[in-house]
C-alpha cells in the first residue's frame, strides 16, 4: 500500500481556492475587497465605531498569468486595529477566527477569508499581505508582510517594524496579486461598493477604482448598527453527521451539558422529554467522547422526534427602513422607492430577518424592458455571483409582477428601470458552498422572501398606477386641447358668435383643460416689470451699474437651476429662496424664464409644468 500523507487546511484551501471565491482573476480582486471590507465592518461593530473606509484598486503592471494584470488593492478602516502577536494568524493561518461559531450576524463566520486573499497573493505575485496595524494601546503602529506557510497553515511575519501612522487605531492592508478588474454589472466593483454603501447607512467610504476620481459617500446614519446577543443553534437544524462533529467539539463534557450549552432551546426537563422518546437515560451523563456512533444516532433520533420551542429571534439585526430609505438616496436621485423591514422570523428552526428595498433612480437610464437590476445580500454582504441558484433570485422569480404593474416574462424577473435590493439576515446563512455567494433556497425562506417582496411591491404598484393614470389624464387633455380650439372655432362660425364670445369660450376651455397659464404668465410678467422697477431704484440709491450686477446674478442663478433638472427640488429651492430679497428676485426671475419657456413649447404639458407655475404665483403674490 502506498503511503498515506496528511496535507494541512491551507494546503487544501491552497489548492481549493476557487471554493472560497477565487475562482477566477476577476473574482479574486472582487473577493479580496469584499474579504477585507466585511473585516473591517465587521471589526468596528464589535468595537462601537463609525467606520470610515478607505479603498484603493489600482492596476500596477502585467500578471504573472495568462490574461491578468497586476492589481493593487489597499483597504484601510479606523477600527480597533489588530495586536502585532495576532497579524500571523489573522493574515495566514486559517480557521483562525474571533467569529468563528459564535452564532451572531457578523459579515464574517468562518475565519478563512483574508487567509485565502494572502494565499492567492502569494501565489500568483509571490508576496502576502502588507499590514500597518495600531490598536489603542499601541504607542506606534507596526507594519509588516504577511506570509502562509502553506505545508503548516502558519502565518509566516516578514519585514516587521515599527511605524509612525497618523491613525490612532486601524488596520491598513495591502495586497498585489494577479487579477482583472470589471467595474459594472452583476460581478462589478461599483456594484459591490453601491450594495456595500445602501446596507450600511453608518458607512463612510471613499475609493478609487482604477483611474477614476476619489470618490467619497458620507454615512446618513450616526448609529454603529448593535450587533445582537449570539445565539446557539437549534438542534433541529443539524443533520446527523453535524451533530457528531458538534458534540466532539466539547470533549469530554457530558451529553446534558453538551446539549444545553451547545443547542439553544434545551433545558433539563427537555432533556426528560428527549428520554421518553428513546434517548438512553444511561447515556445522559456519559462524556460525549465516549458515546459510539449507534448512541449518537439513537441520541439524535430522539431529539428529532421532541417538539422543542422555536427559537427566539432576538439575534437578528436589521437596517430598518428608515435608515434603508435615507441611504438609497445616496446611490443616487430616485424618484420613487419602497422599503420593507419584515419582523423577525424563523425559518427552517433558524431565525431571519427579510428586508426589502425597490427603487427607481432618475439618472441611471436602464431600459424599460430589461430586467431589475437584482442586488442580494447576506448578513449585509452583497452576492454577486452564482444568481440563478439563490434562494432571492428564486424567491422574486416566483412572484407574479405582472399584477403589480410591471412586465414579467414567465418565471423570470420583471422588467423596469428599477433596483431590486434583497437582504436576509440571520446568525446562521445556510450558503450553498464555502465562498458565500449564494443562500440555500429552503421552501420556508423563498416563502418569507416572496412575502416581503409582495409587501414592497404592493406599495410599487400604487406608485405605477397613480403614474399611469397621470399619463392617461394628460394624454386625454392633450388631445381636448389640441381639437377643442377647432371645434370652439367651428361652432363660433355655426352659431354666428362675436369675437368676444369665441374669446370667452376659449378661456373656458383652457379654464377646463387647467391650461389657464396666460393669466399665470401676464401676472409674472407684472412682477418682473416691478421687480425691475424696483432694482433700477436700488441699483441708484446705492450708485452701481445694475447691468453689471444683474448679468452676473443670473448666470449663477441659471447654473443654480440646470444642475437641479427635479420640478421637486427646484420648487423647494424656490420656497427657500425666497427668504432674502435678493434672493426673491432671483427666484422670480429664474422661474418666469422657465415658465415662459414651457408654456411656449406648446408641448404636452405635464404636472412639473402646474408645480412650476404655482410656485411663480405663490413667490410672485408673496413679492
Ligand atoms: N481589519 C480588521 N480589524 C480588526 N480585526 C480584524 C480585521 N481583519 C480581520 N480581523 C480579525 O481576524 C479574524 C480573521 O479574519 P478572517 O476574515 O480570516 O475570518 P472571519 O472574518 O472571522 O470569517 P470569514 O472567513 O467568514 O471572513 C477576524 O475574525 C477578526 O477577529
Ligand atoms: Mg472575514
């Protein structure tokens, strides 16, 4: 028989990596920046702190691999910082973890993440991770590479010094490793960065992606989100084999103290309830280590066939839609949007929380028949590959859009300028494998998925049907108005009327058709005569060149207007306006253009068109 060898965790990791999401170039710098941001999220929760992130992607030279370019990425945060003696593990040691089992929403759970970006790095640019880490009682920071020894899954330190860094506490990492950067679509960076930032209002980031811009989005929210009390899993959600592996985490603790501190939900009289449904009373107080394969079935069996309480649901965290609703707006202008928090729920014995966001944004075009842009998220992770398997996917799939007002070819998703954001949070994600990409589709979650996205689609559809019954209405006084003078003039003929009667009849119609803008503009055109008036007074009881002064005025008011193309933003800019008579002028000025303007295009007229003229009135009257 030949030899047999054993190969540690990061020789297999090493050699598996494309099960934790470096499965390609393009993927390991995605999966990179996500490993270390969810680091640092995760790590300035525990701490209390306000994150502020500081990402940097950058394309450094040629890859040492077909196809690939050599990509800088550096994440810094102002966490609590690592301690020098921790940098080994954190960085090249896996299944080395603070999170590890601990049964709460934390982004991170299985202490392999950073280990495989410091493996990939090595591998393909032959250098780990570079770290500065300062923690509070740090007097300088220290920096250093960061290796794994893959033959012993160790962390291997190089180049360790100490350093002067601004920061008081933090962590800086650096890696450059072979890779490719896509920044649009389903597996884009902006994409990871946008559901990074709509998750998790408490975040300011600022990045650079390549040659763009630094760009810097502020938090909307000054609460750092309380993480939960942990929670143990429910014995109902374990298979038999993970019950094994379970209970030998525990070592020589006996079965009872095994159960009730390892499970939730079970207590000594649940223990009594486990024996009268077959659960050897001898075995009770046996350590586990003793305890042979057949017990152990026996033991689980029984367990299965007890009705236990659910359990509680006090270990989930949500966003909350207030603060959901406030950080969609920093993805950009949005015209409409819906969010839904569910209540807590349990879900196949595991308690979960479904939020729901659906947005529609002014500036980001996409066309009315391709599909929602669908973002996913777990524990307030964006996933971005994998689509079709995910329980999300699946779950908003399965609802019929259609009575909602949308366009939904069978058993897809709907069509629509619209951003679908999904987010299930639970202290125990089943994902379909290691890298985390997709969740598990159990009946239970698609069914509380499907609910909560019925429940934001509800208040969608009211959304489309007042819009669509605006456009019927405007499209059908379009019309009026368009053959109603003929037919006015018509009758006038017929019946013989005076020029004044045919006058009266005409401002009737307009009157009907809500279309009475002359008056609107010949009182506009009244104040600005006065406004006139009265800048010619100032302009010589103060002694400067009013030509001069008013020039300038009104390009800036202009450039004020052009920059804000919402009919909702200018009328509240107006109001606001309208503090200083300075100001009033302007605004008068500003809106009379407008105003002319439109109503001289004739055009269909739409309700931005009334919100305009109204205002004018109102600052006019108010003048
Ligand atoms: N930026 C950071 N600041 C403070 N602590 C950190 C930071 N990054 C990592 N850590 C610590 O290092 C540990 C290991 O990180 P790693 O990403 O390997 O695992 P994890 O986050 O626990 O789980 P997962 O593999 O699911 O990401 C973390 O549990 C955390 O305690
Ligand atoms: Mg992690």
């Amino acid at each position: 028989m030949s030899k047999i060898t054993k190969s540690s965790t990061a020789e297999y990791f090493a050699k598996n990596l494309q099960q934790v999401g470096f499965s390609s170039p393009l993927k390991a710098v995605l999966t990179t920046l996500k490993e270390a941001i969810d680091n640092s999220l995760d790590a300035c929760e525990q701490a209390g702190i306000l994150p502020d992130i500081k990402v940097e992607i950058a394309k450094v030279g040629s890859g040492s691999t077909k196809n690939t370019d050599l990509i800088k990425i550096v994440v810094e945060d102002n966490g609590p910082g690592i301690d020098a003696d921790d940098l080994a593990k954190v960085f090249g040691e896996y299944l080395a973890s603070s999170k590890f089992g601990r049964g709460q929403c934390s982004r991170g759970q299985q202490g392999i993440g950073i280990s495989a970006a410091t493996t990939w790095a090595q591998m393909t640019n032959a250098r780990g991770a570079v770290v500065i880490s300062k923690t509070k009682n740090m007097r300088k920071a220290v920096s250093a590479q960061v290796d794994v020894d893959i033959k012993s899954n160790t962390g291997i330190i190089k180049n360790k010094e100490s350093i002067d860094w601004v920061k008081p506490n933090g962590v800086r990492v650096e890696f450059v490793m072979d890779g490719r950067v896509q920044l649009n679509g389903d597996g884009g960076l902006v994409t990871y960065v946008e559901g990074t930032v709509l998750v998790n209002p408490h975040l300011t980031i600022e990045y650079k992606l390549l040659d763009n811009d630094w760009q810097k989005v502020e938090r909307v929210s000054n609460e750092v989100p309380e993480l939960p009390p942990a929670t143990l899993p429910h014995p109902h959600t374990f298979k038999l084999g993970e019950f094994i592996t379970h209970a030998t985490l525990f070592g020589k603790t006996s079965l009872s103290k095994f159960l009730k501190t390892g499970f939730s939900r079970i207590s000594d009289p649940t223990i009594n309830d486990f024996v009268k449904n077959g659960l050897p009373k001898s075995l009770v107080e046996k350590p586990v280590t003793s305890i042979s394969e057949e017990n152990f079935k026996s033991i689980f069996t029984a367990i299965q066939n007890t009705e236990l309480m659910a359990p509680s649901t006090k270990s989930v965290l949500t966003v909350g839609e207030d603060a959901l609703s406030k950080s969609i707006q920093r993805l950009g202008q949005v015209d409409f949007f819906s969010v839904v928090t569910r209540k807590p729920r349990i879900c196949d014995f595991k308690p979960v929380v479904v939020e729901v966001a659906l947005a529609r944004f002014i500036d980001r075009g996409g066309e009315s028949d391709s599909p929602v842009q669908l973002l996913r998220f777990a524990n307030r992770v964006p996933l971005q590959f994998d689509k079709s398997g995910c329980a999300i996917t699946g779950a908003i799939e399965s609802v019929n859009w259609k009575s909602y007002g949308l366009n939904q070819p069978k058993d897809s998703l709907p069509l629509g300028p619209y951003v679908f954001a999904i987010s299930v949070v639970s202290p125990f994600i089943k994902f379909k494998n290691a890298s985390k990409e997709t969740i598990d589709a159990s009946d239970e979650l698609v069914d509380e998925i499907r609910k909560a996205a019925q429940q934001a689609g509800q208040k969608l559809s009211r959304h489309i049907r007042k819009e669509f019954k605006e456009a019927d209405l405007e499209r059908k006084l379009a019309h009026i108005e368009q053959f109603g003078p003929i037919l006015v003039e018509k009758l006038a003929l017929l019946s013989g009327a005076n020029d004044a009667r045919r006058k009266k009849a005409e401002d009737g119609l307009r009157k009907i058709l809500g279309r009475d803008s002359q008056e609107a503009i010949s009182q506009l055109e009244d104040a600005e005569t006065k406004l006139n008036k009265q800048k010619q007074k100032e302009a010589k009881k103060f002694g400067f060149d009013l030509d001069e002064t008013s020039s300038e005025e009104d390009s800036e008011s202009y450039r004020d207007m052009d920059s804000d193309d919402s009919a909702e933003k200018g009328t509240t800019k107006a109001t606001t306006a309208m503090s200083t008579e300075k100001d009033t002028q302007k605004t008068t000025e500003k809106t009379t253009e407008k105003t002319t303007e439109k109503t001289t295009e004739k055009a269909v007229a739409s309700t931005q068109k009334s919100t305009t003229i109204a205002t004018t009135q109102k600052s006019t009257q108010k003048k």
